[in-house]
C-alpha cells in the first residue's frame, strides 16, 4: 500500500519502521526532520502533511494531543488540504472522542473515510510489534486497513464507531494509571516496613496481585529508570480526557481524579517528561521514604 504517516516520535517512529519493514511505500512528515533510520530505509520526506495526503492512499498520524491532530488535519498544508475521495485516514493518537467524531465528519466532506485507533502498550509494544489497538469506524474501512495494524499490533479490536477506539483509550488509561498507584502504593508501604521490595515484587508476580504493570513498571519503581517510556505529562493529558468526559456523562471517578493529582505532584517538582512509573515519587515524598 501507499502509506502516509505523519509523526514520528517515540512510538511513531518503530510504527513507521515495521511498516516500510513490510514493503510498504512511505510517505512521512514530522515537526522535526524525519529520522534518518526511516529514511535510509526508503521512507520518503513527503514535506508537509498536504503533500502526504496527496501521495499515500491510508494516512496515519501519531502526534501527542487533540490541537495537534487539529492542526496536522486542518491547519495550513494540512492532511484536509491533499485529501481525496477514496482515502483513508487513521487517527493512531489519543485524543478527545468528541473531537474525534467532528474531525471524521469534516473529513467525510472531502470524501474521505477516517478510523480512530488509538494504541496501548507504550515505547515497548511500539518497537515489538505488539501494540493494543482500539478502533473506532466503519466495518469495511477497518478491513481495508487491518493489514497495517497486523505490522504495528497484536490484540487489535474494532470496538464500534467513530470514537469507540479513543473511549476504550480514555478507560485503558484509567485502569493503567490506578494500576501504577497501586503498585507504588505497595512498594512503598513493603520498602518502608523493611522488606526488600524486589523480592516483595517476586513473590507478588505469583500471585492475584502480578499484573504487566507490576513486572514492568514495578522494576522500574525498584531500579529508578524513569526515562520515558510514556511521560507523565502525556498521562495527565489523557486522566484530563477522562474527568471531562466523566463531567460530561455524570460519572463519578474518584480514584482517577487522585491519580491526577499525583501525577500533578510529579510535575511540579519537574517531573512532566518522566516515565508514568515516577508516580511513586509522589508517594515517596508524602512517606519520607524512597522505594530503592
């Protein structure tokens, strides 16, 4: 196929690569210059992302926020500009599903079919190939491009409509973020009390409590590398996603809205580009007491 994709940071980038891996025509664009690995691969530097709309059949972008897409969709040299009846463009960010459905239907005026498939499985899953991928769109336009999510991907759901994939995004992040507060939470409380929290995580592995974010995220509670991974200034914008909605629907999520405060907590001491992990520090801070 004749592929666009348009962002090429810490998950785009490997995404990008098992696509051109694939023997896929790419046609890219970045705020920055594209990576040089993509390029040397056969990656073309289309320039704007008008001109990869104009180029590519299925046009994926991978940019951090809701204005970010806004803009790559409709800004100057945007996707809307190049964009023709018969394309496709796949969404693979997280951002507001409200937003979502109105940049489907402005793009369905150029005749244009849109997928929202926001990912899960950060740094790790994109250079493995073992994304989640939630989608939200229409039957047949997933069909089209599930060969491409197959490359970057492996449990990969159409979960309904236009906006169903960035819904289950916006629960997934809920559950990893209180998910982490619960491992920092006992880490802490195991390391304060004496015991040594790596074995404590061991035994834990075993049991009801072993979960990814216990093996992945609790190691890297226990040996400090807290280098993105996903920033915590990316999870705060997605818990930002899921209060709003919550407003908006007559939710209540208490515990969401205290992981939020935690992750506020990171960044005020500069933690904004953390790994989400470094959440325990917060708690570390309240105990008077480092993990490791």
């Amino acid at each position: 196929m004749k592929v666009g994709f348009i962002g090429l940071g810490i998950m785009g980038r490997p995404m990008a690569g098992h696509l051109i891996d694939a023997g896929h025509t790419l046609y890219v664009h970045n705020r920055s210059k594209p990576a040089q690995e993509l390029l040397d691969k056969g990656a073309v530097d289309a320039g704007s992302p008008a001109e990869v709309a104009r180029r590519a059949d299925i046009v994926i972008t991978m940019v951090p926020d809701t204005p970010d897409v806004e803009k790559v969709l409709f800004g100057k040299d945007g996707v809307a500009e190049g964009i023709s009846a018969g394309k496709i463009v796949v969404d693979m960010s997280s951002i507001s599903p409200v937003a979502t459905k109105e940049f489907a239907a402005r793009l369905k005026e150029n005749g244009a079919d849109y997928l929202d498939a926001p990912v899960s499985g950060g740094e790790v899953g994109a250079k493995a190939a073992s994304l989640t991928i939630m989608v939200g769109g229409a039957d047949a336009t997933f069909e089209t491009v599930k060969p491409l999510f197959e490359k970057m991907g492996k449990n990969i759901t159409l979960v309904g409509g236009v906006g169903a994939g960035q819904t289950a995004k916006v629960a997934n992040q809920i559950i990893v973020a209180l998910t982490i507060e619960a491992v920092a939470e006992g880490l802490v409380f195991a390391s304060k009390a004496g015991a040594d929290p790596a074995k404590v995580r061991q035994a834990l592995m075993g049991g009801l409590a072993t979960s990814r974010i216990l093996e992945v995220h609790g190691e890297r509670m226990i040996k400090r590398t807290f280098d993105p991974g996903f920033r915590i200034e990316l999870h705060q914008k997605d818990l930002n996603l899921a209060l709003q909605s919550a407003r908006a629907l007559g939710v209540s999520l208490p515990n969401t809205a205290n992981a939020q405060e935690l992750f506020n907590a990171c960044v005020a001491h500069g933690g904004a580009k953390w790994d989400h992990s470094a959440l325990v520090k917060a708690l570390e801070l309240m105990a008077g007491h480092d993990v490791a």
